[in-house]
C-alpha cells in the first residue's frame, strides 16, 4: 500500500518477529528505538507522518518480512482511541526520559571530572540525535541543554587549579625515587602523564591513588593533574604539557607531539589539529571501558603511547 502524504496523522507499524532467529527481535526493538517510535503495544508502533519516517519503518517492513516475519503499515487519523494530544505526549515521555539520562550524564561528569573534550563531544552528538526524534518539543530539552553548557564552560576553567608560579616545583634532579600521587579513575591526562612519568622522568616511580580533588602531599610524594598539585594545569597547558615543559623535555618533538594531542583530548580548544588524535582517544576511551583499575589503565595504554612515540620519533628528520 502506498501511505498518503498528507501533514497530519500518524503512522502505525503493526508487525509479528518470528522466533528465530533470536538476535531478531533485539534488532527490531533498537531500530524502532533509533527511529524515534513509541509502542501502543507489543506488536504497533507509531512515529508522526512524514516522508522520511515512512522510509524508515518501510525499510523495517521489508527487513521482518523477508527475516520471515509479518508486518503492516498503515496510515491512521485516530490511534486505538487515544487524541493526537495523548499520542504526542507518549512521544514527549520517550524524549524527556532521554533528555534527563544526558542531563544526569552531565551532572556525574561536573561532579566527578575530568571534564574532557571527547566526553563532552560524545553527549552532545547524543543530544543531536535526541533532538532529532523530537518531533513535538518535549519540555527537558531545555535542562539537557544546560547540562551540556555548564560542562562544556567547565572544559576550559579546569576542575583542578592552575598554578601561576613554580617557586615550590622541585627541580628535575629531585623527581626520581617518588610517590606520585593522583585523583582515582585516571583518564586521559592522567593516564599520558603516568606514562611519561614511569617513562622519561622517574623510572622507578610509584604511584597513589585517592580519592577527592586535594590532597595534601606527604614526604616523598608528589602530586600531578589536581589541585594544587606540583605539577598540573598552567594557563592553557594540560598537566601532560606541564610535566613536559617542567621535566626539561621539551626538544624531545615526539614528546611534544604526543602533548597536542593529549590537550586536544583533554581540554578540546582546537589549539591542535593533528589528526592522530581521534585514534588515539579511541585507544584510551577503550582502555577505560575495559577495566576501573587505575595501575591495569595505565599499563594498558603505555604500550600505545609507546607506539605512538615510536612513529613521531621516526618522523624525524634524518
């Protein structure tokens, strides 16, 4: 049948998913998920009219049938007795239920850090693709917004102070045989800065973890990436940078250049435009999925820094 193009109504997939296979069912379910469609049962969809949603559950039409399934699509003025005012309310549930998990996403971020640009870039294209199945406006699209805002502002006043000064920064001969200490669950900068630390500035370093974002050190400890830390922030510097810059290995350029992309990650400026970056956020974003431990994150992700070091290195001009 062909669905009409008229600008009101709505439309209504009525389908039956065999029993196998049994991935099917979870396929169709996150489809009609993507699409934006609400359920009025367990068999009937409904998404508003509209040219490129009628594509979109023609196409899943075609996928159940030919998966050996049934499915119908039809165009309809009244939906099972519920008013256009009831059936966009279901819409506006579905999109506030989305909006306010993006709005909680950003709030644990603000509270708990490290505010970083590829956490915020990451729910702001979920907050497109929401927005996109809002076909009537709901009302938390507002709050998701703000959300996103604040975080995105906290980016660049980072949570951990800057430091101004280095009167109190131990010079590079008394860096070696320390206790670093840091924020629990490392990311990005964190976890960069660890290696670098283990690598070029104290190989025989050892590392603490704690919770908060102060700490006051103790004898033979020193602090990275958090407030009032010896070595942290400074201006528009990631601590990776600091460390760099404050460890005298600046003329290291592989080392230079695995630091715009740890501040481009970190921080999200767009200062730097090396397009490594992307692969090596995948790297550390999968390193961090993949286990909570902060000492098996930071061994993890030092054999790709390493590689990464390794390629700048070999850049060099001969």
């Amino acid at each position: 049948m062909s669905v009409s193009k008229s600008k009101s109504g709505w439309l209504a997939l009525l389908h039956q998913i065999p029993a196998k296979p049994p991935y099917l069912r979870v396929k169709v379910w996150r489809r009609l998920q993507a699409i934006g469609a609400v359920p009025l049962k367990n068999a009937v969809h409904v998404l508003p009219l509209g040219a490129e949603r009628e594509t979109a559950f023609r196409e899943l039409r075609d996928e159940i049938v030919s998966s050996g399934g049934e499915a119908i699509l039809i165009e309809a003025r009244l939906m099972l007795g519920l008013s256009d005012s009831e059936l966009r309310g279901l819409f506006d549930a579905a999109r506030d239920a989305d909006y306010e998990e993006l709005a909680q996403s950003a709030r644990n971020l603000l509270d708990t850090g490290p505010v970083t640009g590829t956490e915020i870039e990451r729910l702001q294209k979920r907050l497109a693709e929401v927005e996109a199945l809002d076909f009537f406006g709901a009302h938390g699209r507002q709050a998701a917004e703000a959300a996103l805002r604040e975080l995105d502002a906290k980016r660049y006043a980072h949570p951990d102070v800057s430091r101004s000064d280095a009167a109190d920064t131990p010079d590079s001969a008394s860096l070696t045989n320390r206790i670093w200490v840091t924020r629990r669950g490392v990311h990005v900068d964190r976890i960069a800065c660890a290696w670098l630390i283990r690598r070029f500035i104290d190989p025989q370093a050892t590392f603490k973890f704690v919770d908060g974002k102060s700490y006051a050190a103790e004898h033979r400890e020193l602090r990275f990436d958090m407030a009032d830390a010896e070595f942290t922030h400074e201006g528009d510097r990631c601590s990776f940078e600091t460390l760099i810059l404050r460890a005298g290995l600046d003329e290291d350029e592989a080392l230079v250049a695995i630091g715009e992309m740890i501040h481009e990650l970190d921080i999200g400026d767009g200062k730097f435009a090396r397009p490594e970056t992307t692969g090596l956020g995948a790297m550390l974003s999968g390193v961090c999925a993949s286990t909570d431990e902060d000492l098996e994150r930071i061994a993890k992700a030092s054999d790709a820094l390493e590689q990464f070091h390794a390629f700048f290195s070999s850049r060099r001009p001969k």
